[in-house]
C-alpha cells in the first residue's frame, strides 16, 4: 500500500497537481471576492451578507454542488460561468492524472507477466 500511495504521489506531482491546488484555492478566493463585490445583499435579493457566505458558495459552486442562491447582476453571472467553466476543467484534468496513472500501472503490470 506505502508503496502504491509513493507512486500515485509522485505521479501527481509529475503531473503538476501541487500548482493545481493552489490555482485553485487562488481561484476560489478571487471569485468569492468577485461574488461579493458584484452580489452583496444589500444591493441583491438574497444576495451575500459576508466574504465567508460569498466563499461557501463559491466552493459549492466549484465543487457541482450547487445552491439555493444564483446571481442576478449580469457581472455576477459571467464570474459564476468562469468559475463553474474552471472547475470542470479541474475536475478534468485530476481525473485524467488519476486514469492516466492507473492505465500506465496497468499497462507495466502486463509488461512484467503479473496480470493477476
């Protein structure tokens, strides 16, 4: 298992994964902001009381989990298809780091004879 998990861990690594994360995380805390900025409640119905309320909803838009609440101001709308747009391409991009490492297990185990 140690062994499988050190290389899974350094094909990711390979693939960037660390510079991922990060963009992301960078990503998610610029949107939020922008989320805010552009839907705060005052000015909005139903709109963002605070950065924290502007960041959940932020990370449950990028994770597909959606929500109650969807912009109003056209600004507001073009963030939310950016960020939803990113996200997407994220959860690509990990899931092919994540087939691409195991098809290239796959691939070496039937090279050495251990297909069982």
């Amino acid at each position: 298992a140690n062994r499988g998990m050190n290389a899974l861990r350094a094909g990711l690594r390979r693939r960037g994964l660390g510079y991922v994360a990060a963009l992301t995380a960078l990503v998610s805390l610029l949107g939020a902001a922008g989320m805010y900025a552009f839907e705060r409640a005052p000015e909005v119905e139903g709109g963002f009381s605070s950065f924290g309320d502007a960041l959940w909803w932020t990370a449950m838009l990028m994770t597909t989990m959606g929500s109650d609440f969807w912009p109003r101001t056209a600004e507001g709308r073009v963030l939310c298809l950016l960020l939803a747009t990113y996200a997407f391409a994220v959860f690509g991009y990990i899931t092919a780091a994540f087939a691409s490492f195991f098809v290239g297990r796959d691939a070496a185990s039937r090279l050495q004879g251990n297909d069982g």
